[in-house]
C-alpha cells in the first residue's frame, strides 16, 4: 500500500496539527516530497525540522484567503516543478445550537471548511489540467452525512464538500486528474478545542474520550488513495472508530 507515493510533490493544508500533520509525517518516511501550509509557523517549523524538509516546505498559509491558498501551492510547484497531491484538510468545528445565533463562528467555518477547499482546488487546478495529472484529495466528515443537534453548519459545510468533490470529480476526467473526499470518524485531534460552547464543547470531549482514533488512522487513508494505480480513482472514503455508534 506505498507504492506510487514516493518522489510526488504533495500539498496539505492545515498540516501543524491533528491529521494533517500526521499525513505529513506518513507521507514522509513513504519518501513524498511535502510542502505544508497553516497558520501556526512554529508548529510547521519545528515538524519540517523534524522530517528534515527542504528550506521552502512550510508555507504561513490561511486557507480563507485565496491569495495565500494560491501562493502556497504556486510555491510547491516553483520548487518541484510540479504538483501530483493537494490534501485540503484545514478545517473547524465549532459546533453550537443555531438559536444561540454565534454568527461570526458559521462564518468562520464557511470561510475555512469549504471556501478553503474551494480556494486549494483553484490553486491546484490551472498546473493539474497542465499536467494532464494531479490527485485532489478534500477531507469531509461523518458530519457530512449524519446531522445532529449543535452540528448544523459544521455538517452543512461539510455535506458541501461531499456535493462539491463529486462534482470536481465529474468536471475533471478529461485531464486524468483524481479525485478523493475522505469522511472521517471521530479522531483524536486539535478539533474539539476549536468547540467555543462550553456545554456542546464538554459533550463532545466526552465523545472523543470514548471513541476517538489515533490520526495517523486517517494518513493511512490518504495513502491508500495515492498509492492506487494511475487509472484507478478512490472518489470517497468514509471510516469511523469501531465503536462508535452514529
Ligand atoms: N478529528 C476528527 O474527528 C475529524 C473528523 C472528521 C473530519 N475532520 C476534519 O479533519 C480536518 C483536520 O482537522 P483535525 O481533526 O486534524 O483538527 P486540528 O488538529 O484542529 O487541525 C486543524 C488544522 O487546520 C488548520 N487550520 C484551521 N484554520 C485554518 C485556516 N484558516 N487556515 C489554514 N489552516 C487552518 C490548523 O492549523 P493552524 O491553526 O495552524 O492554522 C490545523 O493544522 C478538518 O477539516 C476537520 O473538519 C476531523
């Protein structure tokens, strides 16, 4: 399952924490040539440190703004010369009820969870249709298919991303490009921490505390959609810890 990975140039956003990084740090040590963006640059110094990346492999990136999306993948294919994998993975959750009205957290969550993806596929795309290659990996969630009370926008961005990669799916088998959206489970991660809803925030960490995976669950699935032959496409992958139920 690590075959066809090693010596491609892959961009991840949202790669100083949770399953970014651990993508980041599997992909490495199958030999992937990384370039990773987020905001935190001491977390993505200290991780390209350890993965002794290149001068260049980390990128200061905020998925919300367009420019900074098109900088960080403009970058990677300056240094590389070319881009086989975005994994637009940045992502938010912070869940509330909607008659608490914590508009400027839906905002944020639009901005990030799908105008992020949005902005990682129209960065990639222009050197992908080039290419006549290119695999563009979104990362979607359970959430994208079960909605529950508190996870509304979260579920909405997210069952967007699902709608949008089927999409970009159809529109870009001319240029043999891949396209995979992965629908994680509940995995231990950064993302409660994102909850600002103090009771919606104390039941979700009790959920995490009795079904969450490790990360690097997720990397592996990644792998797997990379290290498939050329001419076959893994559109969706949606896993969940064994034990949990919804
Ligand atoms: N963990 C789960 O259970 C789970 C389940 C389903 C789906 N997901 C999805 O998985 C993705 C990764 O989340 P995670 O679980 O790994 O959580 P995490 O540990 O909190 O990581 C989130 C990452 O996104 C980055 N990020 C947040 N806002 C950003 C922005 N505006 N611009 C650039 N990067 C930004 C963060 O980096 P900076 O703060 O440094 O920018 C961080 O690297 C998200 O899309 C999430 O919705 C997670």
């Amino acid at each position: 399952m690590t075959q066809n990975i090693e010596g491609k140039v892959v961009v991840i956003t949202g790669a100083s924490s949770g399953l970014g990084e651990a993508t980041a740090r599997h992909l490495a040590a199958l030999g992937a040539k990384l370039v990773l963006g987020a905001r935190r640059l001491d977390r993505l110094t200290v991780l390209a440190r350890e993965l002794d990346l290149p001068a260049g492999a980390v990128v200061q990136t905020d998925v919300s703004d367009a420019e900074q999306v098109k900088r960080l993948v403009d970058g990677a294919v300056a240094a590389h010369g070319r881009i086989d994998v975005i994994v637009n993975n940045a992502g938010i959750m912070p869940q509330s009820l909607l008659e608490h009205g914590r508009i400027a957290e839906w905002d944020r969550m639009i901005d990030v969870n799908l105008k992020g993806v949005l902005y990682g596929i129209a960065a990639a795309l222009p050197h992908m249709t080039r290419q006549k290659s290119g695999h563009i990996i979104n990362v979607s969630s359970v959430a994208g298919h079960k909605v529950r009370p508190g996870s509304s926008v979260y579920a909405a961005t997210k069952a967007a991303v699902l709608m949008l990669s089927e999409g970009l799916r159809q529109e870009v088998k001319p240029y043999g490009i891949r396209t995979t959206v992965i629908s994680p489970g509940a995995v231990e991660t950064e993302l409660p921490a994102s909850v600002t809803d103090t009771e919606v925030a104390a039941r979700i960490r009790q959920f995490y505390d009795q079904v969450a995976i490790p990360a690097d669950s997720f990397a592996h699935m990644v792998a797997f959609a990379m290290s498939m032959p050329d001419n076959v496409d893994i559109n969706e992958i949606l896993y969940r810890p064994t034990a949990q139920e919804l």
